[in-house]
C-alpha cells in the first residue's frame, strides 16, 4: 500500500470519527424547532434510505453468495436492535441531556458487551478488564455530575441518561449477534442491509404515531439538518470509516473512534453555547483510557484477544449509524 492510500485511509477514518460526533449537534439543533424525536428520527432514515439500498445492492453484487432466509432473519433483528431501538433511544435521550453527555454515555458499549458476554457467554472479566471498567463508570459519574451541576433538571438529566444508556445497551447487543453474520455475509453488506430494515421500522413507526402529511409541514430549518444528518453522519461515515478500515485495517481506524467524545465536547460547546467543565473533561479522559485499555487487551493462549466479543465490537464501531 502506497502512503497516499494510507493517507487517504486516515483522513477517511477523522472525517468518519467528525461525521458521527456531529450527528448528536444537527438533533440538539433540530429540536430548537419543536420536532419531536419520531418525526426527527423518521425524517433522517427516510433520507438515508436510498443510499443504504445502493450500498446494500453494490456489496450484494460483490459477494460470493446468495442471502438465505435466514440471513433476511438476521438483518431484521440486527436492524431492530442496532439501528432502530438504539437510535430512538438515543434521539429520546438528547432531549434531556446535553451533546457530550450523551456521546460519552454511549462510548460505553463496549463495557457492555464485557458484562454480557461474562453473563451469557460465561466469558472471565480478568483484573485488567475490571479496572478498565471501573475507569468509564467513574468517568460516566464525573460527566453527569458536572451536568447535574449546572442546575438543570435532575429528573430530566438522569431519565436522559438512563435512555441513553439503553441506546448503548442495545447496540452492545447487536454487536454480538453481528458477529454471528459479518464473517459469512462481509461487513458493509450487513451494515446497509441491517440499516434499510432499520429506516422502515422508523417510518412505519412514524405513520403509526403520526399523520404522514406532518413529515411535510416541517420549518425549512429541519429539513436541511435532517439531510446534514442522513448525509454527513449517517451514510457519509459509514462510506469513509468503512474505506478506511480496507485501507488501514480494523484496529488502526477503531483507535479514531476515541476521539468521538472529544469533538463532541468542542462542537457542544462551540455550536451550542454547552459548558465544559473540569470534571467532564476528566470524565472524558477516564471514559477514553478505560476503553482503551479493553481495546488493547491482552491475549489469551490460543492467540485471540481475551475479550474477542469487546475487541470486534470496538474495532467495527463504524456500523454505530445512529
């Protein structure tokens, strides 16, 4: 590989790691205009969906086999979990809580895949693991108190964060059945098709809840940032971060992912006036260092990473299309 692909390959994984890192921006911003979060989320995946089907249909015709019905199965309930519950949640949530809480709440899905995969998979939590979870939660705790700090409404903060914490938790669930499929079906093609089934649930789930003229009757304002939303943290990031991990593999493009809650915490506060504060940025710095060291665990005797089900998960963060 020459250096300009590598330089291509990194520049692809930043702008990925910007583009998913504004998508929690373009929703604070959006609700300034009294959209409610079904209308919001509905209003994006509808955008997003012709160019998930094109995605899907050109990683289709790459492939070496044919979908089974039980891979259609497979799509269904890896898109309810990882793209349609997790994203409304999460939607629900930044209706309570600020921009950089919520990115670093959600930065813990792979602690989460740690606990399941010991309470369902009977996979140990060595010492390592348990400090390096011990450092997020610590982290979590010093973020939200510096935003209960503030003087909002702590019912309000902490019914946001619990939302959004059951974002993380349902995409840490997708990503453990996601591996069941990628291996056999490729990565890309999993996301696009996994992510269509998501943006019909959220349409139907709109038109169930609302009447479909409303989605036409929207401030112009909207519109625009539902498309900045479909295009530049939804499907734009999927594209550049899933270009960048052909360019430079998995584990270098995971290691910009560590930088989400950083340009979070920047664009919260230059694009909509949020405070930063010490403890959040200290809780940002534990939140970061404990996944860090999940990502670099150490290996176990057979040569496989020891936490293999938080090493996939985080070394494929790009799927998180939320």
């Amino acid at each position: 590989m020459t250096p300009a692909d590598r330089g291509l390959g990194l520049a692809f994984a930043l702008l990925g790691a910007v583009g998913f890192s504004f998508k929690a921006i373009l929703v604070k911003l959006a609700y300034r205009y009294q959209v409610d979060a079904e209308t919001l989320l509905a209003l994006r995946m509808a955008l997003s969906l012709p160019f998930f089907i094109v995605m899907g249909a050109v990683a289709g015709r790459r492939a070496s086999r044919r979908l089974a019905a039980g891979d259609w199965v497979w799509m269904a309930a890896l898109g309810f979990l990882g793209y349609y519950l997790a994203s409304y949640l999460d939607f629900l949530g930044l209706n309570h809580i600020s921009a950089a809480l919520e990115r670093l709440i959600l930065f813990l899905y792979p602690t989460l895949v740690i606990v399941l995969s010991a309470l369902f998979l009977s996979k140990p939590i060595g010492g390592r693991m348990l400090g390096a979870l011990a450092l997020c939660y610590l982290g979590i705790a010093l973020a939200l108190g510096h935003d209960l700090h503030l003087g909002g409404d702590a019912a309000a903060v902490l019914t946001g964060s619990a939302l959004v914490f059951g974002s993380a938790l349902a995409y840490a669930l997708y990503l453990m059945g996601n591996g069941e499929v990628v291996g056999r079906l490729g990565s890309l093609r999993v996301t696009a098709l996994a992510t269509s089934f998501a943006c019909v649930y959220c349409i139907a789930q709109f038109l169930v809840l609302r009447p479909a003229a409303s989605l036409f009757a929207l401030p112009w304002q909207v519109y625009g940032l539902g498309l900045a939303m479909a295009l530049f943290s939804t499907v734009g990031p999927v594209w550049m971060v899933s270009e960048a991990i052909r360019r430079l593999g998995a584990g270098p493009v995971s290691l910009t992912g560590t930088l989400g809650p950083v340009i979070t915490i920047f664009l919260g506060w230059l694009i909509l006036d949020e405070a930063i504060g010490p403890w959040q940025l200290a809780g940002a710095v534990l939140v970061i260092a404990g996944v860090l060291v999940m990502a670099r665990s150490p290996r176990d005797s057979r040569g496989t990473p020891a936490a293999s089900g938080v090493s996939n998960g985080f070394g494929n963060r790009f799927r998180r299309s939320q």
